[in-house]
C-alpha cells in the first residue's frame, strides 16, 4: 500500500509522515521528491531549462512509479509518500501505474488554514546561511498556493481530508493512521495489468445530434479516451467494442460497428503499442446520452466534444487517430494509419478544407 500524503508546500507533509511511519507497522518514508533530485542531476541542463517543475518531466513520474514499486517489492510494508500532487493528470498516471502494478493508493490530503500555510512559508529557512535562496524557496512555495487552490476541488473528491489547523504534526499523524487503518482514502482505480507485448485495442465513436464525439475520462491514465479497450485473447474486435461500451458506459449496442481507423501504434517505452481500431457506433441521443452508467475505478466523466475542443483533451497520437477516423465516417470509407498517419503524409485538415484519407 502507498499512503500518499497530498498537500500545499508548508502543510506539514514530510514532519506527518515522519511520524505516521512510527504509528504504521512495517511502514517506510519514500519521498518523491529525490527522484527529483536526481534527475537534478542526472539530465542534460538544456532539457532541466524547458520544464519549470520536475514534476512536468515524464521520466519523473515514471521513475516514481518504478521506484515506489521496487520499494513497495522490497521492504513489503506501506510505503509513505509525502509529495504535493496539484494536476490531476499527473495522479491519474501515478496512481493508475501503481494500480496496474496491483499495489493499493491511500490519498489522504492534508489541510490547514490558509493562514497558517502563509505563515509556516514565511518561516522556513530552506537554505541556512544563504537569505537569498531561502527567499527564493519561499517565493516559490507562495507562487505554487493559487495553483493549489485550484486543485482543491479535484483533490478534496479524491482524497480523505484532514483538518490540520491547531493540530501537532503527532495529532495529525494519529489521525491520518487512524483514517488509513479505516479504509479512508482509497483510490479505486481499475487494475489494468501493464502489458508485456504488443496489444490490439478497440475504439467506439458515438456522436451526438451536433456530430460531436464522445470522450471518457479515465482514472488510470492522463488524457481524455474513446470508449473501449484492450481485445482479449481469441476475441474478436468488434466484440471487444460492444463489451467494453457495455462495461464503460452501459450501452447495449444492437446494430452493426462500422469500422473507421486501423492505426499501428509504435512503440514508446514503458507502452508497446500496438493495433488501434476505431468503429463508428452511431448517434447517441440525447435520452441515451443521460443514461450512461460509468464505472467510478474507470471512469471520472464524459462529454461530447468537437474536433477543435478534443485537441485540448487527447493527447497528440489519439488526436492524429480521431481526425482521421473524422475523414474516413464522412468520406465513408475506413483509413489505414501507421503511427496516425497514412503513408507518412500529413496531418489531415479540420473539415472544410478536407484531405481524401484514402489518398495520402
């Protein structure tokens, strides 16, 4: 188990955690944050200057997540893990790494009064001997307390929340323990085993009465999806389609799936890539639409969105994939892609000024 300890910078995380590992039998402190120190370290200056926060590096949350686990293996009891964690994006991948590598997440936020955070910055001398880059540490800590307020509202339906205003970082400990042993906090996210190979998935598109598409909002992974999954051993694809709409969204699909896209995923460590294909599932009225049923360890959330609007969403391969999954539903034809493009041409156009997908 991972207790993860979430929080402002000044809330108190480290000094809690110190002291829940005392109240948590066979528990150990594992710190985030000299992942960071070593990646300090470790990467080219040029490629330190393009992020702003360590944390924005996806070799750092991946390492944490290898780094956790090999630990967790290691010692066998929970493990403590003090580290601010403000953009859900970024627990999504965390935890649902975690929770694909079958070890439980505790998110247990801790929250004093804003006063108090203000005043245990003010305090803090990062640096001994040097005012200026103690300055800095606290300049930074007030500048990340806007962000921080932000995410509260996604942190607070996550995690358990404790109080920590007038409380002794030994109060704070003895409640967090007490919460913990609770069951308090518990993430309950899908457990998709990481695959060890290449792997086939499938996608289904549904579209409202404006022909805007439908995304999902997974809890295991960063960015916006289609509804779908992995194919299963000796299954064929569009049964995979209609299982996964089934289990995702509660939809039973009776008509026939269109397919849209065959796209080759390459391979980008630690993923395997693999076959992507994309059905057309037809429209979803808007009666269907209130009646989705979503799994909370699945799925947060889901929305119809346009083709300008999912490029904030998906990231940049699933893009490439529905652009032109978009190409081939109007075109009425489906597209073969490698790696989201057909033959190395470029990207398709927003409609208007539409490329034929079958002629790259």
């Amino acid at each position: 188990m991972i207790v993860w300890l979430n929080g402002a910078f000044g809330a108190g995380k480290t000094t809690t955690a110190r002291a829940l590992v005392d109240l948590l039998p066979g528990s150990n402190l594992y710190d985030p944050e000299k992942v960071g120190d070593l990646l300090r370290v470790t990467l080219p200056r040029k490629r330190l200057a393009e992020v702003t926060d360590y944390q924005d590096l996806p070799s750092w949350r991946r390492l944490v997540v290898e780094t956790g686990a090999a630990l967790h293996a290691e010692v066998g009891g929970p493990l403590v893990a003090p580290m601010t964690l403000l953009k859900q994006e970024y627990r999504d991948e965390i935890f649902g790494g975690f929770a694909a590598r079958r070890i439980p997440v505790r998110h247990v936020l801790l929250r004093p009064d804003e006063t108090i955070l203000r005043r245990r910055i003010d305090e803090r001398e990062e640096v001994p001997g040097d005012p200026e880059a103690s300055e800095s540490v606290r300049r930074w800590c007030r500048d990340h307390l806007a962000p921080y307020r932000d995410a509260l509202a996604w942190i607070g339906d996550d995690a358990h929340v404790v109080d920590t205003t007038g409380l002794s970082p030994a109060q704070v400990a003895e409640r967090v323990a007490d919460a913990v042993r609770g069951g308090a906090g518990a993430c309950d996210i899908v457990q998709t085993p990481e695959p060890a190979g290449q792997t086939v998935a499938a996608g289904v598109l549904f579209f409202d009465e404006r022909d805007r598409v439908l995304l999902v909002d997974p809890t295991y992974k960063p960015g916006w999806e289609f509804p779908g999954g992995v194919v299963e051993t000796g299954e064929p694809p569009t049964r995979t389609g209609v299982r996964e709409v089934a289990e995702e969204l509660g939809l039973r699909l009776d008509g026939e799936l269109r397919l849209l896209v065959v796209d080759w995923e390459p391979p980008h460590p630690p993923g395997h890539g693999g076959l992507r294909l994309l059905f057309d599932g037809g429209r979803l009225d808007a009666p269907s639409a209130a009646e989705l049923l979503l799994p909370g360890d699945e799925l947060r959330g889901w929305r119809f969105v346009t083709e300008q609007q999912a490029a904030g969403l998906l990231p940049p391969q699933r893009q490439r994939r529905l652009s032109w999954a978009l190409r081939a539903r109007e075109r009425g034809r489906p597209v073969y892609l490698e790696a989201g493009e057909p033959g190395g041409a470029a990207p398709p156009v927003p409609l208007g000024g539409v490329p034929d997908p079958a002629r790259p």
